[in-house]
C-alpha cells in the first residue's frame, strides 16, 4: 500500500477537524475558530483552539499542535496506518489497493481479532456463571471490586481441555491454534490454552483484544500463562494496560511502569490510571520507545524484592543506549516484599503518590547499583568501579549525554574517594580580646600582616572606638597590633590607645566628646570629626542611634575579624609557598583548611553587614 501526499492532502480536506476533535472535546464557537479545555493536560481555562479552515488544533499552554491524522495518533493512540484507516472510512475514501498477500493478511487478522474478542466475551461470561465462583473469590480475597472486574474484561478459563474449542467453533481449529487459543499437539486434537484460570485480556493501542494472561486458581505452575506471540501480539512490542492509560497518561503527564497485571488493576481502583506492565519479560527496546513516546521521563515502580530491583537494573542498562536529551527514566523503590498491589490495598494511594514523589533518576540507581556489586577497600577495587562506570557510560549513543554521565561518574568517584580530612576548627566569635593563634610567625610574615590590615575595616574600627571609648581598654592588648599600620590612620591609632591609657588614671570614664576634645589637642580634630560623621558605614558601632548592646557586640566581632583577616593570609601565603616546594598530604589540607577559614571570616564580615541593614530596615519600618 503506498499513501501519496495527494491521497493524505484529500483525506485532510475531507475532515473537518472540529467535529472529529468535538468527539471527545467539548468546543465552542469562538469566531472563526473553535476553542475548549485542552484534552492533552489539565486546564480550567480554555487554551485550546481548533481551525477548520487550516486544518490545524492548538493549544496556547501546553503547545500541543497536529491535524487529523496527529489527533487520531496522538489523543487516541492509534497507529498512523490505522488512523488514516478510520479517517478514510469516515469521509468515505477509499484506501490505496493493497497488494494480494497483504490483503490476505489484513483478512486474517480481521478474523483472529473476532476470535480474540469473541472468546474475551465468552471468558467474561464464565466468570459470571456457576463455575466462576472460585475465580470471583479470588478477586474478592485481593480486593478487585466487580466494576473493576468489568472495566478490565476479567473472565475465567473452566478446568476443561474442550469448552472454549465448542464455544468457538465456527472459527475453525487452525484460527483458534494461530491466535493462541488452542494447543496443537502432534497425533492429538488441539485443546483449549486456558484452563481453570483468571482470565485477563491483553489490548492493543485500539483497545482490540489480541492475547490473553491467565492466573492460575489455586494452586499449580505456572502462576501466570500468557498467549504465546501470535500475528496479532508480540509480548516484546507490547505493553498491558497501554490502551486505557494513555488518556490518562497525557492528563498526568507521567507514566508508571509496574511488574504486573494486578498491580495495574489495583493501583487503577485506587484511581491511579497511568500504570502500565510488560508481558512476565524484561523491558524491551520496542517498550521503552512506546514509553518515552508518551513522556520523556517514564517510571519504574518495580517490587521490592531482589527479583524486582534486578528488573530495574536490567531495565536501566537497557534505556543506556538509547538514551537523548529529555528522553530518561526514574525509579520507584517499593517497601521489601510489597509489589504496589499490596502497598495501595494496606495503605491506599497517598502510600504510592507519597513515593512517587520522590522518585530516584537513572544516574543516582546506576550509580547505587555499582556502589553496592562488590567492596571498594583497595585501589584495584575502586579502579573496577570507575572502569564499570565508564563502560556503562561508553554505551550512551548521544555523544552529549555520554559527556555528561562520564563527567558526573567521575565527579562522584572522586568526591567519595577523596581522602578524609581532617578536623579543622574555624575562627568562633570570642566574647573577650582577640589572641592570633600560637603559631611561629617568621619576620617576613609580620611585615605581610601589616601591609595586609583591611584599611576600610580598620577606619569603620577606629570610628566606633572614638564613639565608644569605653571599649577600648577591653582590646587594647589586640589595638597594639594596629600600631603597625603606617599613615594619618596608623597615628590616630597610636593616639588613641595612648588617650585611654592616659585616662585610666582619672576618676571620670572617658566618653565620646571628652575623647574629641583631647584628640583635638595633638591636631587629630578633623580626622576624628570626619569618621564620627560617618554614618554611611555599614556597621552598628559607626551609627549615632545605635542600641549601645549591639554595637558592643558587632564592635568585638570586627576587631575580631580586623586581627584575624592579615594572620590568615599570612599563614595562607606560608603554606601555598611550602606546598608549591613539596607537594604533600598535609600540606595541601593545610592549605585547604586555610582557605577555608578565609572563606568564613568573609562569611562572618558579609554577615555583620546584613545583619546592620535588617536592623535599619526594621527601625524605618517602626518609625
């Protein structure tokens, strides 16, 4: 059969698209065009619109766009040939001739579709019946309500080698043998598949029945007994329940991947439809395809047993390969010994949304798998890890994405591998005076300590010390430091600490104006009035209208932090020298530490800063 541009252009134009889409859409007149809720995603507003005249849909929020054709694919999850199918028989066009042995073919399955169906129709009935009172027993036991029973098309299989071969008899044995009904047994007559089994019916994306899985009653093996792959089904092209989540997939906008048919039932009675199940295999590639053609991220919601996680971790190593951007898979971690069948009847449906919502990427289950397949105490163990890690990368076909799984493996090796490090206390705010640390400081470092003062800070210091001359015997074996600083800001430091030595030898405390005034003597007036009005400096200890409390505390932690800043760069600067001429262990997280603890007294500076400005923003707010 060979669909031409032509013969597609004239089925399009034979289609007014509203009507199609009105079908399962509710549409309303909106000028030229119509418009409605978008069936693609969840909206209360309509941002949907249908053009009859184009021959187009779209939708403003989700970006859904496509014609007749990608409406049939797309909303009902057809197969393109199969839309076009419909859409011919609809506006009355004949499809192109077929070829003799493909219309041979066509009429054959048309055929085993009916059988299938019919014998869906007939285990159905069983179920009802007298002899399905064990099998309805069973479904009451697990919890299967009948309207679920009913949306599912369960049935059940008689104990007999012969009742659905009457039954069905019309078709003839050869039929009932190609679809899988039958057993054809050299020298013997065939005989029924199924028998005393829960039936449950297999459907295409058409919702056509084409295999059957039955659950055995009671005891005996195989628990579960599937149709074997026919004209109609091909276990590894096909997924359970594809047909009814699809709808609800695009509503979700997720998809859920489980290990059976009961766990699909189940979570579906709890009113979660998107789940999905392969056929009692290993997802295949064909799966996977179908799977990330709804969603970019499927889930995989396997059973908590070892069983059930090598599943997942088959199942991953075989999306490696095909993965792309946006294109991936996420993993579900059930409790030990619960497939969701049993979580959703002991806990309901918050016990899966609950783990749903936390669902582990691809990358971190690779990663755990490998962690966990052997110790990693030696060298050659931790070597296996990264080369397995590589290897799993190295099967990726996207260039890009393999760039970034070898890059985030290799990150995470080397953050866990790295050497411990060891304990390393930080710089803590300190009530009293400042000490350095009783470290051997050489002749060139103290001259590196001088020149490295924070100028800025130190003015913001000496400013608050004239505002607070209290404070300043409480540092003053730490302010000598300070003597070191060279300039007018280095003399008016000298001046200062020698005015309050001065004065504690008299009766009254020194105070802010009697400071001034003294300072003022030895030609420090301008300077000092200068700093005291700058009220643009971001500390309390600077502000006139500061809380006296505060400002005493912020004031220690910058005299802190003034003292500690140049002995930290000082030790920093010995130890890079020592690491650039001898690379070793401890060198290097001395360094590191020290680098470190520069960070912080940052941190500790930027924080006193912000610390000020909330408390501005909150006297504004109260004035």
């Amino acid at each position: 059969m060979s669909l031409t541009p032509q013969f597609l252009d004239e089925l399009r134009a034979r289609t007014t698209l509203s009507a199609l889409v009105g079908k399962s859409v509710k549409l309303h007149k909106a000028g030229r065009e119509h418009k409605g809720c978008c069936p693609f995603h969840n909206e209360k507003t309509p941002s949907f619109y249908v053009n009859d005249e184009k021959g187009f849909y779209h939708c403003f929020g989700c970006s859904a766009h496509g014609d007749a054709i990608r409406w049939m694919t797309d909303q009902r999850g057809l197969p393109f040939i199969d839309a076009v199918k419909e859409l011919a028989q609809a506006a009355g066009l004949e499809m192109p001739a077929q070829d003799r042995r493909a219309a041979e073919k066509a009429e054959r399955a048309r055929g085993l579709h009916d059988a299938m169906g019919d014998a869906a129709t007939w285990f159905t009935e069983q179920l009802g019946g007298l002899s399905g009172s064990e099998a309805r027993g069973v479904l009451d036991k697990r919890g299967i309500r009948p309207d679920t029973a009913r949306a599912f098309g369960l049935g059940f299989a008689p104990d007999s080698r012969g009742q659905l071969k009457a039954a069905l008899k019309d078709y003839g044995a050869p039929a009932l043998i190609e679809c899988g009904l039958l057993i054809s047994v050299e020298n013997k007559e065939p005989y029924d598949r199924f028998r005393g089994r829960l039936m449950i019916p297999i459907r295409d994306q058409r919702g056509r029945v084409i295999a059957f899985g039955g659950r055995i009653i009671g005891d005996g093996e195989p628990k579960y007994l599937n149709s074997p792959d026919t004209p109609l089904f091909d276990k590894g092209r096909t997924l359970y329940n594809l047909d009814r989540a699809a709808p609800a997939v695009r509503k979700s906008g997720r998809v859920l991947v489980v290990e059976g048919y009961m766990d699909v039932i189940a979570l579906a009675q709890v009113g979660i439809h998107e789940a999905v199940a392969p056929l009692g295999t290993a997802l295949t590639e064909h799966q996977l395809e179908k799977l990330w053609r709804m969603v970019e991220v499927p889930v995989l919601c396997f059973d908590g047993d070892a069983a059930g996680q090598k599943a997942a971790i088959r199942a991953a190593h075989r999306a490696l390969p095909l993965l792309q951007p946006g294109r991936s898979l996420s993993f579900v971690t059930l409790p030990q010994g619960q497939d969701p069948d049993d979580l959703v009847r002991a806990r309901g449906a918050g016990a899966m949304e609950e783990l749903l919502a936390s669902a582990q990427p691809l990358v971190d289950r690779l990663w755990q798998s490998e962690m966990a397949a052997e110790p990693l105490d030696t060298p050659e163990q931790r070597a296996g890890l990264k080369q397995r890690l590589s290897e799993l990368a190295g099967t990726i076909a996207d260039q890009g994405v393999k760039f970034e799984y070898l890059s985030e493996f290799r990150r995470r090796a080397d953050e866990h591998f790295r050497p411990a490090k060891k304990p390393f206390v930080p710089f803590q705010k300190r009530t009293g005076p400042w000490k350095p640390p009783p470290l051997p400081v050489t002749e060139d470092a103290k001259a590196f300590r001088a020149a490295g003062i924070d100028r800025v800070l130190a003015k913001a210091v000496l400013a608050g010390l004239i505002r607070h001359p209290a404070e300043i015997a409480r540092h003053m074996e730490v302010l000598g430091s300070l003597r070191l600083v060279d300039g007018a800001l280095g003399r008016l430091f000298e001046a200062v600490v020698d005015v309050a030595l001065e004065d504690q030898r008299g009766q009254d405390p020194l105070d802010s104006g009697r400071l001034v005034t003294i300072l003022a003597r030895s030609g420090f007036e301008t300077v000092a009035s200068e700093l005291l009005r700058a009220d643009t400096m971001p500390y309390s200890f600077t502000q006139r209208s500061a809380d006296h409390g505060r400002a005493r505390a912020d004031l220690d932690e910058a005299i802190a932090i003034l003292i500690a800043r140049p002995e930290v760069d000082t030790m920093l600067a010995e130890a890079t020298q020592a690491m650039q001429s001898e690379f070793t262990a401890d060198a290097f997280e001395r360094q590191v530490a020290l680098v470190r603890e520069k960070q912080a007294l940052e941190d500790r500076l930027a924080n006193l800063v912000q610390s000020n400005e909330d408390a501005r923003a909150m006297g504004s707010e109260g004035n």
